[in-house]
C-alpha cells in the first residue's frame, strides 16, 4: 500500500519544538527565552492597524475574491521598488502575490518539478523547503556549504543530473544567518542558465541585509527571468505573519503556471493583507529602517559578546538577519540538548539536526539561535545561560 505524500516527509520543526514545553515550569527568575522561530511576535506598528481598520470598515473589495496572481496596485509596487533597489527592469506582470513566502516557493516548485526529478539545496537547508520537496516526490540533492557557511557553485555543478530541475538559495540565509556575496549568486546564476535549470532565490530577510545598496546584480541581467525566480515575504518587513503575504518574481511565462497553482489552492491572496503590505511599502520607510538597525545591533551583540561562549568551547558558524548559527561543545547530538536546554536553561532553541539530511554529519554539533525577539540585553541573558551549563 502506497504512503500518502505527508507521511514521506519530517513533522513541522518548530511546532515539535514547541512540544518539549510541556510540563516543564521556569522559575520566575529565568523566564522563557523563545528563540526557536524566525518570526516578529509583535503585531504590525499602530499607524499600519488603523489603515487596517479603515481598510475593513470602508473597502469592500477587501472581503472579495481578487486577482489569482494578486492586487494590481501591490505587484506594480513591488516592481517600481525592486527596479530601484536592485536597479534592473521589473515589471507588474514578473511579479505575483502569495499567501507567505512559503506558499511561494512550493508554487515554484509545482511549475518546476515533476515526479522524481531533483533540486539542490544548500545545507543547512531551511526544513520547509525540504518538506515540500518531499510532499511534492521531487529529490533533494544536498550542497554542503564551505567555509563561513556558503555554499559553491563549482560544487553544485558536481551535482547536476538530467533530473536536476533547480538550485535553491536562502539569502540571507536561514538557518545559518550569512549573507550570500554578490559574486556567489552571481555564479550560481551562470551556472543554472548554463545548464537550463531554474535559480530560485529566497530573499525573505532582504530588508535587514547588513549591506548598502543592491546585494547582488541578478536583476540587472539581460533575461534575467529566464532563469531568475525571487521569492519575497512581507511577514518580516511588517510584522504580517498571520496575514500570510508573499511574492514571487518571475518571468511572465512562469507566472502563467504559478497561477494555475494558486487557484486551486487559494483562490487569491489575503485581500486585507495585500492592501496592507501596499500601504507598508507606501508610507513604512522611514519605520522599516528603523527596524532594520535594532536587528543589526541584536546581530553586533551576538558577535561582541560571543566570546564569553567561545572560551566555553562554542563556536559562531554564521550571523545575520534573524539568526546566529552555533556548534556546541557537548558530547551530545543538538538533537537531544535542544530540549535539555528547556529543561536546564528554559532555552527553546532548535537543533541543527532540523537543518539537515538525518545521513549528513554535522547538524547534530548544530543549533540555530532566531534572535529576532530578544533585544542586546536578552542576547546576554541567553549568552549567560549557555555558558553556564555543564553537560
């Protein structure tokens, strides 16, 4: 008897880590420190729920249907602002609105990727991508990344079969935090188009890169779209998560499969969503980069003081965005200290195991620390906890 799709794939990471909370009670003197979840737990900022409200009160087509590829005025947006920041041509009909980011990629995926063939991911992987990978009977092919947690094109090349479909890339990267350099995106561009695969690349924390200006020249390529798929979420920019908003950019043949997929899965994006993300992208600068400086100073306080944990045997594998990517120095698979840590240090944390193919080494030396929700003081508190444990 045949398996149905969900069972070949792993239980959702984050909602078994939430597990390991129950029964376990944290003395009032060291609360829970969640940072096991790459997601704002703050709603969006008052200004934006006020539009909100109006929204619902006064814009009836915000409780319709709408376009299956996504509000008109959004896509054509997100076209004027990624042709500035990245200075290429985007135009409104290369990019669609989805419901998250995921949903973004797994509509990729559909207009890619058939019974048995193959996309490469780099390791870590973020797990979702690998989960739908799995529903989906596609392969995943694992990179292992190289020095400072990046992955190399020349590697990937090795890979490459007749069934090899895509290469997908987080960056900046999750779990691992690091940001991809221009040249390495670069490259892997060169490389899918050389071999006449797709280059998917997920740019879900683009807005707290720690970089000036464009992070890379991908969309400044002639045809970009011929092998180009951006994946985008508004979840992080604007505290949207429960509002489930992201984007593909793509080519408009390619989008003309997306929404194939998207009508037979939602229909349409979250109207109240979309008109809010339009409305943050419209009047939130000033905000955003606001917000985009209290992460990257989360991120210097991992680096100032991570010394305190590497006299302890700990070692920083990668930084950025919403993440610091860590070895341990336990005699221990992450797979069973991440829920020690409930336990002794009330930790919730995630083990680099989640991250990779269970036949691969080096997840279970892993964890991934999601600092988005703990500010400079919070990163010492955890930093004290880590240090002070004797396992």
């Amino acid at each position: 008897m045949t398996q149905p799709r969900t069972a070949n794939t792993f239980a959702p990471p984050v909602m078994e880590a939430r597990r390991w909370l129950a029964g376990v009670d944290h003395p009032a003197n060291r609360p829970l420190l969640n940072v096991s979840q790459a997601a704002p737990v703050d709603p969006p900022p008052a200004e934006m729920r006020e539009a909100m409200a109006e929204i619902i009160r006064n814009d009836a087509e915000a409780h319709l249907y709408g376009p299956v590829l996504g509000l008109p005025a959004l896509r054509a947006e997100v076209a004027t602002q990624w042709a500035a920041a990245y200075g290429g041509a985007v135009s409104p009909d290369q990019v669609a609105i989805t419901s998250g980011c995921n949903q973004a990629f797994a509509a990729a995926i559909a207009t890619l990727c058939a019974e048995g063939d193959e996309v490469i991911l780099p390791v870590p992987y973020y797990f979702n991508h690998r989960m739908w990978l799995d529903m989906s009977g596609v392969k995943t092919v694992p990179l292992l990344v190289g020095d400072g947690m990046i992955p190399d094109a020349a590697e990937a090349r090795k890979l490459i079969t007749p069934r090899t479909r895509a290469i997908a890339l987080v960056s900046p990267n999750n779990p691992c935090g690091v940001e991809y350099p221009a040249e390495v995106l670069s490259a892997f561009l060169t490389l899918a188009r050389d071999h006449g695969i797709a280059l998917i690349v997920d740019e879900t924390y683009r807005d707290f890169d720690s970089r000036s200006g464009a992070p890379h020249p991908l969309f400044t390529e002639p045809d970009w779209d011929d092998t180009l798929i951006q994946l985008y979420s508004f979840s992080k920019a604007y505290r949207l998560t429960g509002h489930r908003v992201g984007a593909v950019i793509a080519g408009t043949a390619r989008l003309a499969e997306v929404e194939k997929f998207l009508d037979t899965v939602t229909i349409c994006p979250n109207q109240l969503g979309q008109r809010a993300a339009l409305w943050g992208m419209q009047h939130l600068g000033d905000w955003l980069a606001g917000e985009r400086r209290e992460i990257l100073d989360r991120r210097a306080a991992i680096t100032a003081y991570f010394p305190q944990l590497a006299a302890k045997g700990w070692e920083l594998l990668g930084c950025g965005a919403y993440f610091a990517y860590v070895k341990h120095p336990f005699a221990m698979s992450s797979a069973d200290l991440a829920p020690l840590l409930v336990k002794e240090a009330s930790v919730l944390t995630l083990p680099g195991t989640m991250f990779m193919p269970d036949d691969m080494p080096g997840g279970d030396a892993q964890l991934r620390i999601a600092f988005a929700n703990i500010d400079r003081a919070g990163v010492a508190t955890l930093f004290d906890r880590l240090a002070s444990l004797a396992h």
